[in-house]
C-alpha cells in the first residue's frame, strides 16, 4: 500500500458521536434552526468527551478519548453555519495539531412538524497536518443533502476535492441513514447505518479496497431541566464495520511497532454538554 494511502485512508474517516445524539453527525453537528422556529439569529453549542473518536466507524483518535467542541449559529430565512472541532490522532494526521477543524453552512426548509429537506457544504481542515514524505494535505470539501421525516434522516455526501489526501479520489460518497427514535422525553434510541464508497485509483490500485459499511446502535439520557446538570447527555453505542483490517491498520507516526486495526466493533461512551 502507498504512503499516500495508508496517511489519507487508512488513517481517516471521521465523525462520530456528538452531542447527545450518539448518531447524527457522524457529524454530527448541532441541528440547524428554522427559521419559523427560531429568532433571526441564533446561537448554540456543545461540549463533549468520547471513549473513541469515531466517524463513520473508523477511529480517528487511534482508538483513544477525545474532546470535542462544536458551535452552530441559525441565520435568517433557514440558513446556517458554524464549527466543529475535535482532537484528533498524530499517527492518523501527521505533522500537525492533532486536531480536527470542521467548518460548514447550509440551508434548511422545515415543510411541516414531520418533513424537512437541509443541503450545505463542509470543509474538513487539519492544522499544519500533511502525509509524511509527500506535502500532500488531509484537508478536504463535502458537499450534502438530506432529507428527515420525523426521527429518520436520509443523507448523501460527496467530496468536490480529493478524499482526505488520497489521488484522484474526487467524487468519492457516503450514503446514511440515521434514526433518534425518542422512547421519552429524555431517553433516544440512536440507530445509524452507512457506506462509504472511495473512487479512483492511485498507482494502479483501485480504491475500492477502501469501500466498506458502518453500523451503530446506541442510547443517549439527557438531563431535564430543572434537574441538577440540565443540558448534560450520556450516550453509549455500539459501533462496527466490515471494512478491510487491511486496509484500515493504523502504524505509530514515530514508528516501532504497536500497530492497530480502527475499523473493529467496540462500545463508545459520550458525556456532553449542550448551552
């Protein structure tokens, strides 16, 4: 496998469980406001801990705790845009921060309480990170569109640049279902699946190899008002994939041995804070 493959995919693939849904963004991000449901301009955000770092599946914290941090601001006339952030591994993103800087804007319609339709864009920025020996960087530009009826939410993603890095993977896509089925006002189940499809090749190698699909079942408590940690959710979920230990072996940046598979099934637990 090349250099450029085990830095870009390999050792990318994000978004996992945020805020008190365990689901939505592999993400991921805070809900956008409508317009009919919201003043003119609105602000909020989360803060958040996870076990593992995980979008869509594969682990971006070499399968360690991270910190995220996210802020979504509602525009007039259902628009939106914000910031996401999270910490991220060095083995996965070399010579950087180790972090994560994600910055999106959209559009979202609210047809009636059960249908809305969003679409936007997001672009994934990785501090000074660049794959080792080549200068080539892991930044790259999702655009989406998403259609919710009630507690489901179909969406497609495609990339409008190169896939985190790797050559001639422009166009690569994601498709995902989620559901945050609410078994009560403070209990959700969260239920994901998705497909990761990479295009191109690179060297002669098709990128194929890199295909795969994801799946997460979970449950996020979230803290009602008037209770002594309001805006507080816990979540834990159960996430796998059946993308190619070959494929998806992360090596220590620094070298020596202590290698690891980030595509493998675990249990990750999610503490936030919503203000």
């Amino acid at each position: 496998m090349t250099e450029v493959f085990r830095g870009a995919l390999m050792n990318k693939f994000k978004k996992t469980l945020i805020v008190s849904s365990v689901v939505a963004s592999l993400s991921a991000f805070v809900t956008p406001s409508f317009a009919a449901d919201a003043p003119a301009v609105s602000v909020s955000g989360t803060a958040a801990v996870v076990s593992d770092y995980r979008f869509r599946g594969i682990s971006q914290s070499y399968k360690n705790p991270a910190v995220q941090v996210g802020i979504n601001v509602g525009l007039p006339a259902g628009f939106y845009a914000g910031f996401w952030g999270s910490s991220v591994s060095g083995n996965s993103y070399n010579n950087g921060a180790s972090l994560e800087t994600d910055w999106f804007a959209g559009y979202a319609y609210k047809f009636n309480d059960d249908f809305s339709v969003d679409v936007g864009g997001l672009y994934y920025w990785y501090p000074g990170a660049s794959i080792t020996n080549t200068g080539i960087k892991y930044n790259t530009f999702e655009l989406h569109v998403a259609a919710s009826y009630k507690w489901l939410t179909a969406k497609y993603n495609i990339t409008t640049t190169d896939f985190f890095g790797a050559g001639d993977s422009k166009g690569s896509a994601y498709y995902q279902l989620d559901g945050n089925y609410p078994l009560t006002d403070t209990l959700t189940l969260n239920a994901h699946v998705g497909h990761q499809k990479v295009k191109g090749t690179v060297g002669g190698v098709g990128n194929s190899q890199f295909d795969y699909t994801d799946w997460l079942l979970g449950a996020t408590y979230t803290m009602p008002a008037g209770t002594f940690a309001p805006g507080w959710s816990v979540g834990l979920a159960y996430v796998d994939t059946n993308a190619k230990e070959g494929s998806y072996t992360v090596l220590p940046a620094s070298g020596g041995s202590g290698s690891k598979f980030v595509g493998g099934p675990t249990a990750v637990l999610t503490i936030s804070k919503s203000f």
